[in-house]
C-alpha cells in the first residue's frame, strides 16, 4: 500500500514540474504556430526581447 502511495506522490512531483517549466515555452510555442493579428506587429523571438 505505501508503495502505490509512493508512486503516486512521485508522479504528482513530476507532473508538477513539467508543468512548472513546460507551461510559458507551450504558451509561446503555440503563439508564434498561430502567428499574429492582423493589424499588429509580427512575431519574432527579437521582438519578444526587445520589450
């Protein structure tokens, strides 16, 4: 029993962390996938550091 507990508690941490560091880089992942509205300025990682 404390050994399912175990593995339970280890894939709620990893899932957690993948999460944690995953999230932002999907966010932007998908952003420049769809690209940008019309009447504003293009994507690009420069424009993103710029600001």
């Amino acid at each position: 029993m404390s050994s399912t507990k175990e593995r339970v508690a280890t894939v709620m941490t990893g899932t957690r962390i993948a999460f944690y560091y995953g999230f932002i880089p999907t966010v932007l992942i998908l952003g420049f996938m769809k690209g940008a509205d019309e009447g504003t300025p293009s994507l690009s990682l420069l424009s993103l550091l710029w600001h």
